[in-house]
C-alpha cells in the first residue's frame, strides 16, 4: 500500500472501531458500553441523554486523536528529505487557535449542559394528582427489599411484582443505612435514606421479567447481594398475586421461607448452615416470639465488633416474626429439637 494512504486507512479504522464497539458488544449479546433496552418513557429518556453524550464524546475522541496521530507521522524529525538535526520554528502563542480550543469545548459543554437539564423532567415522571397510582412502600434493609402493595397490605421481599400499563409510585424508606433502589431498565436509581422518604414514579410499557434490580449505594458487607427481581405482569396475574398474598390468603410458609432467604440466608447459609455469619440452625430463638423480635429489631453488638449482627427485620410487624417462625418449624433443618424439627418434609 503506498505510503499516503496508510494514515488515512488507519484513522478509518479506528474511528469504525470506536463508532461500532456499542453494536458489536450489544449484539454478541455482552453488554459492553449499550445501556439495557428500557420499558418506561423515563428509562428512555436517561438513554437518550446517555446516547447524546456517548456520540458528543465519541466525536471529540476521534477528531483529537486522530489530529494526534496525524501530526505524530507529518511533523516528525525523520521525514523524508529533512535535515536530521533540523529545529522547528519557534512559535510564540496564536490567538486564534488559543480562542478557538477555549471557545469550542465551552460551547459543548454548555450544549449538553442544556440538553440534559431539559430532559431532568422526563427522568423524573412526577405524579400529577389525578392518576390512579399503585402504591409500594419499599423499606431498604442491610440486606434486602421489603415491598409492601400499600392498597392490600400485601408483602414480598427480593421480588416486586406490578402491573403493566400502570402508573406506579415507590415510597422509598430505610430501616438502617442507605441504601439505593436501582432497576437500569425501568428508570434512575434513587437513594432511600434513614430518616427520609423519596419517591420514584414510573409506567411500565410492556411486561418483563427482569433480574438487574440492585442496590446502588454500599450498604455493608453484604451489600453485592441486595440484588431484586422485578415481574411485570398482566393486569390479571398482579390481581391473582395480590390475593394470594393478602395477610388473610398467604401461605404463610412460603411467604417465611422468601424472608428466610432474604432476611437470613444471606448470612447465615440457606439450611442456616452458617456462611460470613454463625450457624444458627436448631437455635431455639428462631421459634420464640419474643427473644427473635430483640434479635431481629436490635441486631448484636459484640464487645469485640460491634454491628456484629445488623437489626435485619427492624419495623416487622409481630405477624412478619410469625411468619418467619411458621417457616422455620416447618423446616426440620432449621427447626430446634421439640418444636416442629423432624415433623415435615423440610
Ligand atoms: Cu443496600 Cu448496598
């Protein structure tokens, strides 16, 4: 290939490589730089700002890289036909060139300062009053979710499960640290913080079932594993799994053993085999209303390390406590000799 058509054909390249890197990865199916397709206006909306800046930035890359590669092969000592120890001419400053590297990326970043605060009120898709919103009151815990459908009383934990085509509202709470409640598909994250209530609000286009729900804000030691599913549903399934896990038709077993893996296992092995935290199967707090209620709204302060145990279901109702008991008897590996251990199946 003659020699002045390399440099072109490498900037070519390279520019390609940059401009296609977002379709390949999306494509093969590895998330790379894409953000998840979203199911709320809202979620498009923050894709769209990405989108925008992702190719502002992209541009920028590639026009300063490439005057970087080019003026490293023109201007370089051993050119063809150049004096070896030749010096280049000294230049002074150039008001132009000075004024223009200023004057461009200040407008950019104004540009896009402009853009992304006009989309600020699409992100945040605030309730207008008259719309009948389903309403969940999300508690954050070290280290899981709690939903509680606020019209039912309903309750479930690690999973949230809503309508599609509805406008919902989440009330967001902790009951210890902070926390951040974060869904990339369905909109931003937002934070739920002790002592505050936030909200997010959102309509779901179509139903999904996704499994990226995440908590976006280091809350502990087991911070990675306050991970959630969201079930987008037929207005018809959210009907029949509102029903069945109204307080009056709950299996409450299976209702204990979703607190039991999310309240419990997460520290202390799903069997309560023990893992970052002690074995616990068989101890007779589990099934005593009383010393589980202490345990569970004060955690363990250790002399030695205190936080030692955080108060995981702190604000659980007595008919929560029940709950989990109910599920801990019916479980022969969990359940203390005498009480329920051995009885069932597990
Ligand atoms: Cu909760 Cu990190």
């Amino acid at each position: 290939m003659p020699r002045s058509r390399v440099l072109p054909v490498l900037l070519g390249l390279f520019g390609l490589v940059v401009l296609a890197s977002p379709l390949t990865f999306g494509l093969a199916g590895i998330p790379g730089v894409s953000p998840p397709d979203a199911i709320t206006d809202s979620g498009d909306t923050i894709n769209r700002v990405y989108w925008v800046i992702y190719a502002l930035a992209a541009i920028v890359f590639i026009v300063v890289e490439a005057t970087l590669v080019l003026f490293i092969f023109r201007y370089r000592r051993r050119r063809p036909g150049a004096v070896a120890d030749a010096e280049g001419p000294q230049i002074h400053g150039n008001t132009t060139v000075e004024v223009l590297w200023t004057v461009i990326p200040a407008l950019l970043l104004l540009g896009l300062a402009i853009f992304t605060f006009s989309q600020v009120p699409d992100v945040e898709a605030k309730p207008t009053g008259d719309e009948d919103a389903l309403v969940v009151d999300v508690t954050a815990h070290q280290f899981y979710w709690q939903y509680r459908y606020r019209d039912s009383g309903a309750l479930s934990y690690d999973r949230l499960v809503l309508p599609v085509g509805r406008k919902i509202s989440l009330v967001l709470r902790s009951a210890d640290v902070d926390h951040s409640w974060w869904v990339p598909e369905l909109t931003g994250k937002r934070d739920a913080i002790p002592g505050r209530t936030n909200e997010l609000h959102f309509r779901t286009r179509r139903t999904a079932s996704l499994d990226s729900g995440v908590c976006g804000e280091f809350c502990g030691i087991q911070h990675a594993r306050m991970v959630f599913r969201v079930d987008v549903v037929p207005q018809g399934e959210f009907d029949s799994f509102i029903s069945d896990t109204t307080p009056d038709a709950v299996d409450q077993i299976a209702l204990g053993k979703e607190q039991w893996r999310a309240a419990c296992a997460k520290c202390h092995g799903f069997e309560g085999q023990g893992d970052i935290g002690p074995a616990i199967a068989g101890n007779n707090t589990l099934t005593n209303l009383e010393s589980l209620r202490q345990l569970l709204y004060e955690g363990q302060n250790l002399e030695a390390n205190p936080g030692y145990m955080p108060p995981v279901g702190k604000g659980w109702t007595d008919e929560q406590i029940r709950t989990l008991i109910a599920y801990v008897k019916s479980n022969d590996k969990l359940a203390p000799p005498g009480d329920g251990g051995g009885q069932s199946g597990g």
